[in-house]
C-alpha cells in the first residue's frame, strides 16, 4: 500500500511523572516492547513518548487503507527499535538540530512496517518509512489549532511546489480525516500525513514511483 503517516510530540507538554507510571504506559505498551528499552541510552519517558508516536504515525498510514480503522495503540506492536545513522538530509526538512535518529519494525497484527524517527530535548517526530519519504519538521509561534492548521499545509505546499512543476497545488481534507494533494481539482497519487503539537507541526509525504 502506497500511504503516508507521522507524528509529533512536543516534549515540554507531556507530564513526565505520570509517563513513567505503570498505569499509563501499560495501556499501550507491552511487555516485550518494554524490553526494547534496556538496549538504549534513551530516557524511559522519551522511550515512551517513542512508541507512542510511531503508533500514532502507523495508524495514520493504514487509516488511508481502511477508513473504519479505530485507533488501538496496543495493537500496533514495536518488535524492532534501533539507533540509526543520520537521516537522508535531501528528505528531511527540520529547523532544529536533532540529537539521535531511530529506526524500526512496527507490526499491525497482519503485516509489518518500517518507521524512522527523530529525536532531541524539544520533540520527538516520526514516519511511516516505506520508500523515499519526504520529512519536515518546523517550529511555529502559536499552539492554536488553526494556526497549526494552517502552518503545516503552508509548509509542506513549500515543499511540495520546488518539486512539483504546477501553480495550483492545494491540500484538502478527506471525510475520513486525513489530508490529500490537488492540482486544481484534480486529486494527486501523493499521500501525505500532518502532525502537530504545541508549537511543532511535521509533515511527511512520498511521490508515486
């Protein structure tokens, strides 16, 4: 499946205390995906706050297969999680610089899919890595909703235009709730996925082969 999914947290917005709590991060995470912690150097909040974005970012991606996707974190199952080498700099946009990358398997109980993730002491932000995937990540002034809104289309349309020969691009929103690329009226076999939170939005997108 041709789709696209990520996601973002901002770091200065989770409760850290209640992130390290059982209570919390047993309901989506698992036993075996808490083994997956004592092989890194990460904080075991961050680690948390890992997993749940790369969920997050595998539910968008299958979202766009099944509309009728319910999202069930702890069903998505992380099996693999490494510390990997510096992403690919012509893919990824980002204003900040990021302290460690990862990379992995999540498994959705019927196949299985790669992810990549981006992490330093303001956010963490990951994608749906399957094929060249093209990655943003900016910060912005406001964490109100609509200026979330409208800074992730206007930053990803940026990125979109230097590559896309066309002076009609836009970007609407599906009834299942997912974004999608125009060219005029004309829909494009672009999938992409928004995230934001607090005063970081992401993009990620892949062109067709």
């Amino acid at each position: 499946m041709i789709s696209a999914g990520n996601d973002i947290v901002a770091l200065n917005l989770v409760d850290k205390e209640r992130t390290n709590l059982p209570a919390f991060y047993s309901k989506f995470i698992t036993p075996d995906e808490l083994s997956l912690h004592q092989d890194l150097t990460i904080s075991f909040e961050n680690f948390v706050w890992l997993l749940w974005s790369v969920k997050e970012s595998a539910y968008k991606y299958l979202k766009r297969g099944d509309e009728h996707l319910v999202f069930s974190p702890s069903k998505l199952i992380v099996q693999k999680l490494l510390v990997s080498p510096e992403s690919d700099t012509n893919l990824l946009d980002m204003d900040k610089l990021i302290d460690a990358y990862y990379n992995g398997v999540v498994s959705t109980g019927i196949s299985t899919i790669e992810f990549k993730s981006a992490i330093n002491n303001l956010f963490i932000a990951t994608i749906i890595n399957e094929g060249d995937v093209y990655w943003g990540v900016k910060t912005i002034d406001s964490g109100d909703y609509h200026d979330q809104s409208n800074s992730v289309r206007l930053f990803a349309l940026a990125k979109l235009n230097g590559i896309i020969v066309t002076d009609d691009l836009w970007i609407d929103k599906h009834p299942s709730g997912y974004p999608f690329i125009l060219n005029g009226a004309h829909p494009l076999d672009i999938p992409i996925s928004f995230a934001h939170h607090g005063c970081y939005v992401s993009y990620a997108f892949q062109l067709p082969k």
